[in-house]
C-alpha cells in the first residue's frame, strides 16, 4: 500500500525567531519513501539540518518576523501488516541489557519513574513478565485515561495523568513508558504518522500521533496504549525517552501556531505523485 502524509503549520512571529523542527520521516523508512518529504517554507528562509543524539533528523531555521507556513507532502511505501505481536517475548534482566537501551530505563523529564514505581510494582508485580507485562501495562493505561483533545496540555506528566485520568495520545505513552521503566524494562517515545487505515468510522480530526516501543527478546517492540490494538500504517518521525526530546517544533522566541494541518490517507498504486495543497 501506498500513504500519502504531510502537515502544514502557520506560526506568527512578532521578531525573527530561530526554531529546531523535528518533523521529517525516521531513517528507518528512508527505502520506502516515493515523494520525498522535503520541508518547504514561505516565505523561503535558509534550511540547515543535523542528526540527534537519537539518530533523528532535525532542520534548523530563523522564521522572519511575521507568519511562515511549514509544509511537507510525501508517499511512502508500506507493507500494510499490523504491529507485530510476539506473546513469547522475554523480558531482560539489567544486567544483561544493550548499554544502548539503559537511557531508557531511566526517569525523565514526563516520566518520573521515581514518584510512579511503587505504583507500578503494585499494579503489575505479579503480572507475566516480558510481554505479558507491557500488555498489561497497556490494558490498564487504555482503560484508565479518559481521550479528548480538550484535556490536552503540553506539561503534563506521567504522574499528573495518572491521577488526573484524563489526556491525550502522548499521555497514554508517558503514563506506559514510566510503568514499563519502574518495572525494569527499556521503553521510548515514538511520534509520527498514524490513519485510520484499517479501522471503522467514524474519524477523528488527523493529528501527529505517540505511541512508544518496549524492548523485549533483543528487539523493540510497538505497542500504543492509546489504541490497544495492532494497526497498520504507521509511519514513524522520531523517538526519543519522551516528547520532550521529539517535540515537533523548539523555538526560541514569542511566537503563535495559527493553522495545524496533518494528513496521512491510504492512495492507490498507480497514482501520480501528489500536490501540496
């Protein structure tokens, strides 16, 4: 299957202002994209790029004083094959984990492993564990928040939703990325693209959306608290130990989001390459 995804934002600057933007497609997807997902600016300002410290890609610029639209129309290949589901997957003990995974058995900034452990070892100590264990996890996330993108804020925690019951997709990820790291597991913070391919009306407005990975049996595995179910057509942006670290967007200086679009629909093979709109 093919997916055409894509976004565009509109910020208002009252002064130049510089920004970090975390919005192309993860290297891990570079062999399946058709039609690049190029960053395109107007009015046109300098585009420098960097890779981060978690191997995503980040472009750099300084939006002028007024408004500037961010925009990017892509095709990527897809397998259309759901999440994979590995029920007989190991958990690891410390000591034998990768150095590499170890960063995300740590707190951080949403996360605060330090105030949720005790309830995590509560909740899910006689749980199976590996898989069995982020399963639960995610069962208990899914059932326990509240979705509504009226609940949305920026600053909330791992610890504030888990009291607060209510939030939206980054939410549902913080809250299972903390209990999956009190309970010694390496879990990371995914952000990119998800449709509704696959799944019955009605839809909701399209958004970025977060989901994180666990790892389990030497590899990292999807799983999405927000959805609790395999899916198909994500197409990933970032990862990181939060969102923290994949925000779609740092800047630096005053500025207002006037105009959020994202797009990510399922097109047929054949098709001419799509237009930005």
């Amino acid at each position: 299957m093919q997916i055409r995804v894509g976004y565009e934002l509109i910020y208002d600057c009252p002064q130049p202002t510089p920004m970090i933007l975390t919005l192309s497609i993860h290297f891990t997807r570079v062999s399946d994209i058709l039609v690049p997902d190029h960053l395109i600016t107007h009015p046109p300002v300098p585009i420098t790029a960097y890779r981060d410290g978690f191997g995503n890609w980040c472009s750099r610029i300084v939006a002028p004083k007024g408004q500037i639209r961010l925009s990017t129309d892509a095709l990527v290949n897809d397998s259309g094959v759901a999440d994979v589901v590995a029920p007989l997957a190991p958990q690891h003990a410390v000591q034998d984990l990768p150095n590499e995974t170890l960063m995300f058995l740590l707190g951080s900034r949403y996360c605060e492993t330090d105030r949720l452990s005790q309830t995590a070892w509560d909740l899910f100590g006689h749980s199976p564990t590996g898989w069995g264990r982020v399963q639960a996890i995610c069962d208990f996330v899914h059932h326990h928040i509240t979705f509504g993108y009226e609940h949305a804020r920026a600053t909330r925690t791992a610890w504030e939703v888990f009291h607060e019951k209510t939030g939206v997709c980054r939410d549902y990820a913080h809250l299972a990325v903390a209990f999956c790291r009190c309970l010694n597991i390496p879990a990371r913070y995914c952000t990119g693209y998800l449709g509704d391919m696959g799944m019955p009306p009605p839809y909701g407005p399209m958004d970025f959306a977060a989901w994180f990975e666990a790892y389990l049996g030497g590899h990292w595995y999807t799983f999405d608290a927000r959805n609790n179910v395999p899916r198909i057509g994500r197409v990933l942006i970032a990862q990181g130990r939060d969102a923290a670290d994949v925000a779609l967007s740092n800047t630096f200086g005053p500025n207002t989001l006037t105009q959020f679009k994202v797009w990510t629909d399922e097109v047929n093979s054949g098709l001419p390459s799509p237009a930005t709109p």
